[in-house]
C-alpha cells in the first residue's frame, strides 16, 4: 500500500514533526560528540597496524554511512517542516505530502548502509522511513561510541602501563642529579627511556592488539615485565647510592672505630704470641700476618671519593675495606686463640698433675717410689720454660695411669693396704 496516497492529520504531522525534532536534537548532540572525538582522529592515523588498522577502517566506515544516513534524514525532516509551514492549516495536498516525506520508506539504502542518492541505481537493500531511519542512527551512534570507548580503554591501558614507567625514570634521573651522579646508572637511565618510548610507540601502533589475548598482547606484556624488571634493578641501585651519600658519615665512623679495635688486637695477639713462643717448645703456631697500613691509608681515599661524589666506587672501595677489616680482625682472633689455647692447655695440665698429686697423698702414695719419678719427670717438663707440651702431657697422662692402677691394687704397706 502506499502511504504516501493517503493524506495525513494536521495532529499527526505535527506530532510526527515535533518526536522527530526531538529525535534530530538528540542524534545532532550524538554526531557532534562522535565527530569531536579525539580517537577518531587516531584511528585516522596511516601508522595504525594490525587489529586496531582493521578494527578503525571498519568504525570509519561504519561513521561515513552514519553520515550520509543523518545528512539524508535532517535533509527530510527540512523539507517536512518546509512544507509544514506553508500554510497554517495545511490541506489535501500539503498533507499527502507530508505523509509521502514522514511515513513513506523515501530513504534508499545500499547493502552496507549507504544512503543511495541516484534513484536510477541498482535497486536499494534496504528502504527506510524516517522514524525507522532515526532509530537507526541512534543505535549505531551509541554502537560507534562504544566501540571507540574500547579504543580509548586500550590506550588508557598503555599509557597507564608505559606511563608509570616514563614518570619512574623521570623521577629516577631526578635522584641521579641530586646525587651528581655521572656515570653508568644515568647512561641506564637514558637508555631505558628511549626503550620505553620505542615500546610505547610500537604498543600505540595497535592498542587494540596490545591489550586483547594473542600474540601481540602477549609480547607488549612480556615487554612491559621485562623493563619494568630492567627499571626496579636501576631504582635498587639509586637507593643504595642514597643509602651509601646518607650514611656515609657513620659507616665510615664505624669503620675508623674497627681499624682502632683491629690495631688493638693484633697487638694483643702479638703479645700473646711472645708469650707462647717464649713458654712453649715448638708451638707450631702459624706466621703472624704482616701489619697492614694499607687500610688506614684506605681511609683517607674514601674520604676523597666522597667529597668528589663519586659514589658507585666509594660503595666498592667502601665494602673492600669494610671486608678486610672483618677478615682481618677474625684471622687476629683466631691466631690469639691458638697461641693462648697453648698457654691454657699447659694450666690445665698443671691443675690435672696437682690433682693427682692431692689424690695419691690421700691414698698414701705420695712417698710411692716409681710413681714419685713419674711425678717429677711431669712437674719439670711443665715448669720448664719453655714447655715441651707434648712431651709434658704424655708424662701427666702416664702419671694418671699409674696412680689409677696403684689406687685399684694397692701396694703393701701403703695406706689402705691389706696386711
């Protein structure tokens, strides 16, 4: 049937008129939104790749139907109010009119969408009346932003990402110019901001493709990790830099204090091992090391490295003098303690043979013959300096062998023995 033949009311035109203004101020504030996006303009881009090159030829072709569709329509709906107002109280023939322009399928469209201007064209895919033609556009308006907010998310997701990065090594070279640091840790820095800015780039090249699942996704994610790694090892190495200049004056402080400890003992262990050599025969101690001003002299060079700022070599001078202070004061504690350990040993067989000694006169065998000899032979070694301390603990344990025996058979005559 068609509609066009057959006039409508003045109150449905006017009705028609007035949804259809309404619709047109709706879709007007749709288009100019869509066409003021800013991401339109990025997915117009020639350096757009992979998903997001074919994702945007679609969108723009989806946005140039849309055009052509709300062109068509706000041309309509001009001729409808035209016609409108041409008379107050419109007839016949104004109303078959307005019926021909508001309820007809008078928009001819093409297979993908397109408004088809050429009546004589191929026959349309498609025919659509104005109010049907609204809610199209409506609906594709609303699809188009949605489609271009996915695009604004992939790339907030990027700049998220990458823009963590960025401002983490601008904060970084902001701590290496505080230390006035000029070294490799900067030239780190320089080198993984021009990383992060190649990655960043190639990544906006297909935004869609570097957040979705796939291979594209998986290796700016891989790439992400890989200098997010890259930048927390140099940010670890800065902070320790921060430490080192911070605390410097303590360490070192700490560090002049343990040279003083060291000279003090080494000196003691010098004695004591004067001691043991001069009490004892052949101690078999190990050679004392050689006394080493190296050190403090070291000192002195970690004080000019401070002062120059040089901080990644004081840190490792730092730590080789700090270790040879520690290994150095532990060989001096161990070269003490087996010279002294010498010295403690012949005490102790001092303290063993006077116990002995107290034990045989309880047993009355103090006046015993072989084990007197036995006795004194242990005495003099251990009261002889210096102290065959071999040769002296051999005598005490032969001593201590007899008494037991003379103690478990007692001899006749001796205290305790059976007549």
């Amino acid at each position: 049937m068609n509609v066009s033949r057959w006039p409508m009311s003045r109150t449905e035109a006017d009705r028609l008129i007035g949804d259809l203004g309404v619709a047109y101020d709706r879709i007007s504030a749709a288009m100019y939104a869509l066409d003021s996006h800013p991401h339109l303009a990025v997915l117009r881009a020639p350096e757009l790749s992979g998903v997001t090159a074919r994702v945007a030829a679609g969108l723009l072709a989806r946005v140039d139907v849309l055009w052509s569709q709300f062109t068509a329509f706000s041309d309509l709906l001009h001729r409808a109010r035209e016609v409108r107002s041409r008379r107050s109280r419109p007839g016949d023939t104004e109303l078959r009119e307005l019926a021909g322009l508001l309820r007809a399928p008078v928009v001819r469209l093409g297979p993908d969408g397109m408004v088809l201007d050429d009546a004589s064209a191929d026959p349309p895919a498609h025919s659509s009346g104005l109010v049907d033609l609204a809610r199209r556009i409506e609906t594709e308006a609303t699809g188009l932003a949605g489609a271009l907010s996915e695009v604004v998310a992939a790339r907030t997701r990027l700049v998220e990402g990458f823009g963590q990065l960025t401002a983490t090594v601008a904060r970084l070279r902001a701590d290496v110019e505080g230390l006035g640091e000029d070294s490799a840790v900067a030239g780190d820095l320089d080198r993984l901001g021009r990383q992060i800015d190649e990655a960043y780039g190639n990544a906006l090249g297909d935004p869609l493709g570097a957040t979705r699942d796939g291979p594209s996704g998986s290796g700016v994610r891989d790439r992400l990790r890989e200098l997010t790694v890259e930048v927390t090892g140099v940010a670890e190495r800065i902070a320790d830099l921060i430490e080192l200049r911070d605390g410097y004056p303590g360490r070192v402080a700490r560090l002049a204090a343990e040279l003083d400890d060291l000279v003090a003992a080494t000196t003691e262990t010098d004695r004591i091992y004067a001691v043991a050599e001069a009490k004892i025969a052949n101690p078999g101690l190990p050679d004392l090391p050689a006394a080493n001003p190296a050190l403090r002299t070291q000192l002195h060079l970690l004080d000019q490295l401070h002062r120059e700022r040089r901080w990644q070599r004081l840190g490792a001078e730092l730590d080789v003098v700090e270790r040879a202070v520690v290994t150095a004061r532990r060989r001096s504690a161990e070269l003490y303690e087996a010279a002294d350990g010498l010295l403690r040993r012949r005490v102790e067989l001092r303290g063993r043979l006077d116990a002995y000694r107290a034990k045989a006169g309880r047993l009355g065998l103090i006046e015993h013959v072989e084990l007197s000899a036995r006795y004194r032979l242990a005495r003099d070694l251990l009261y002889t300096s210096p102290c065959d301390l071999g040769a002296a603990t051999r005598a005490v344990v032969a001593y201590q062998r007899q008494l037991n025996d003379l103690a478990e058979r007692p001899t006749p005559g001796a205290k305790g023995a059976v007549p």
